[in-house]
C-alpha cells in the first residue's frame, strides 16, 4: 500500500512539474515569437505621438527618494578601536 502511494505521490509531482514546464513555454512563445502589432513608427507619426513619461505617480509628485524598508545596521555598534 505504501509503495502505491508512494508512486501516485511521484506521478502527480512529475505532473504538476510537466504542466509548468509546458505553460513555461508556451508563455515564452507568445511573448517572442509573436510579431508586434504595430509598424515601426515612421519620421510623420512618430512626430504625432505624444511622449509620455512613464514615472510612478508616487515618484512624480516628490523629489524625495523612497525610504528604505529596512534600515541598514547600526555602524556605531560595528566600529571597534
């Protein structure tokens, strides 16, 4: 009885480890091997469209950086004579 489960165990990881593998690469396809859906932009339209900025709406409202999550470690502790 072990040994059954043992395998059935085995299989359905083997499985579950295919399907990622196949999903995996059927992403991989669409995202390189499809061609893109508009031409390259010519000197006429690529004067007619606007340049947007692509900035975090966070970021663009402030001038400050973000804090970090997590300080760095105290170098007070870390100099010794």
């Amino acid at each position: 009885m072990h040994r059954e489960q043992s395998s059935l165990y085995q299989s359905q990881a083997v499985n579950a480890i295919y399907l990622e593998i196949v999903s995996a690469r059927r992403d991989y396809k669409v995202k390189y091997d499809t061609p893109p859906t508009s031409p390259h932009p010519t000197p006429s339209t690529a004067a007619a469209t606007p340049t947007l900025l692509h900035q975090h709406p966070t970021l663009a409202r402030t001038s400050r950086p973000p804090k970090p999550i997590w300080p760095p470690p105290s170098q007070t502790g870390a100099q010794t004579a």
